[in-house]
C-alpha cells in the first residue's frame, strides 16, 4: 500500500482512472522528447523490450503479436482482394511485419509521423521494425492526414495503428477522419482502427463506432486479448464501403500450415470469428434502432 517501487514502470492515465499496470525494470534502453511526444524504450524483466509513448504502453515483445496480427489480419482477411494496404502510424513497424506476410497484399505504404518512433524501433526492437525494411513497404515521414488527402480511390485496406486519443493521435478518432478513409479507399475498401477498450471506455468506444458507421454502410466493433493493455484487451473499429461484408466470417481463411510458415501465433479463421462475439453489455450499449451494430 502506498508505495511506488524503485526500478518500476508504472502506466497511469486519465483514460483509465484508478488503473495501473506496473512492471519491473531492467534497463532504460532510449529516452527522447520528439516533436510530438516523449518516446521510452526499456527492457523488462518479464516481457522483454517495451516501447512506451506519453507514458502509455504501446507494446511489449511478449505479447505485441497478438495487437499487431489482430490489426492486420481482421481487415485483410475480410477483404477479397487486399493488394494495396495503406497503414498510418504503426512506427514500431510491427503493423506492417504482418501485413506483408499476407500472399494477397502487393504494396504498402506507411506514413508515419514521427521519426523518432522509427528511429527508437530501428534500434532496439528489430523484431517488429523488421516490418519496415520489407520490399513490399513503401514508408513515408508525415502526415497521415495530409496524405490520404493528397491520394483518393488508392487503397483496398486502410490499418490504423494509432496511438491513444490524446495529443497528436486525438484527430484519428474522429468523424473527420473516417469521411477522409472513405475518400481514400477504392469501391469496397476496408478500414481498421484501434479504437480502445470496452472495460474503461465504452463511451469512446461508442462515439468512435458511431464515428464509422456515419461514414460506412457496415461497420463493427471486435475484441483482441493483450495483456499489458489497460484492461487486458484492445477494440479495433471495422468499416467497409461493400454493403455485402460481414466481418464476422473471413473470405479468406488460412490452413494450418499456411498459418505456420507465415509464423502467425495469435491469429486464425476461429479467432476472427470469436473477436465479433462481444459482451452483452458491450453489444447493449452499441444497440442503435434495436440492433447491434454489425
């Protein structure tokens, strides 16, 4: 009681009052101020290196892969045909480490906006900055905004890997920039993006949902398990522009041994299915005109 370790992480924030995830310490890796936030990298005891952005855990190399296989494959995997892939943010590179394992996808382009995120990753967690250096990666400096702006009808799959709604991530959850995805997809596009946790934000969760939907004729709300998040899990919001999506069922579905060889650990046809299958007081509370948004 009434005590904060020494040597200790602790993650304490507005967006979950009264919540806390603590872990213990071995070494301060890299510290940076950038432009756009205070960047930490650490080496646990427990979970391998972290990166922490603003104070709030982005990921942890025990268990990153289920976000970033989540993120990607739910979108894809909903998607006939997603041969160009567009992901905005995702600087740890772990976003597009597993969107380039996908067979269908052919291109990819990032934009990131800070380059001390990629530079911090670059150096100390090659295990997902691998993602950027892959040939199929085309990754760009700046703003996602302005980007989708300057590229219309381009893409078949929109992933966004975001931070928290404060600071510079605040504008990816809202209205604004579902309508600029819409413009930026082709006829039938898919979009993905983290959108928080049930358990401590229904209220977020709801606008953000209600914030795709206004903009896309089917839009769904999915669950993914990662520890060291607030709560243990993560939403992701789904939008698609084909009125016949039903992001419960994948079109695609890999075989086991597909699944091996792309060495996917968190992912699968069940998995996907399982992420739409919400609580009842989470499908209650996303209740609009009597039915559960889907």
């Amino acid at each position: 009681m009434d005590v904060q370790k020494k040597g200790w992480f602790s993650e304490v924030h507005d967006l979950w009052p009264g919540i806390t995830l603590s872990l213990e310490i071995n070494n301060v890796l890299y510290k940076r101020r950038s432009k756009y936030q205070d960047i930490l990298v650490v080496e646990t005891k427990a979970h391998g290196k972290m990166l922490v952005l603003d104070g709030v855990i982005q990921c942890t190399e025990r268990d990153e892969f289920s976000y970033q296989e989540s993120i990607a494959f739910l979108p894809l995997c909903s998607h006939p045909n997603p041969e160009n892939v567009l992901i905005i943010g995702g600087g740890d590179g772990g976003v597009a480490r597993e969107v380039a394992k996908h067979p269908g996808v052919k291109r990819i382009t990032q934009v990131e906006i800070d380059e001390y995120v990629l530079e911090a990753a670059r150096l100390h967690l090659p295990f997902m900055s691998i993602g950027l250096s892959d040939p199929k990666v085309d990754l760009q400096v700046g703003d996602g905004f302005q980007y989708m702006k300057n590229h219309t009808n381009e893409f078949d799959v929109i992933i966004t890997d975001s931070c928290d709604p404060v600071g510079p991530a605040t504008c990816l959850f809202e209205e604004s920039y579902f309508r600029l995805m819409r413009t930026a997809l082709k006829p039938g596009g898919i979009i993905c993006s983290q959108s928080g946790t049930a358990w401590a934000n229904l209220d977020h969760v709801s606008q953000t949902l209600s914030n795709c939907r206004s903009m896309f004729p089917v839009a769904s709300y999915c669950i993914v398990s990662v520890p060291t998040y607030p709560t243990g899990q993560i939403g992701f919001v789904l939008g698609s522009l084909n009125t016949s999506t039903d992001f419960k069922e994948p079109v695609q579905k890999f075989s086991e041994k597909e699944l091996d060889d792309m060495k996917i650990r968190y992912y699968s046809a069940d998995v996907h299915r399982a992420a739409f299958v919400l609580p009842r007081f989470v499908a209650k509370e996303l209740l609009i005109d009597n039915k559960i948004l889907s």
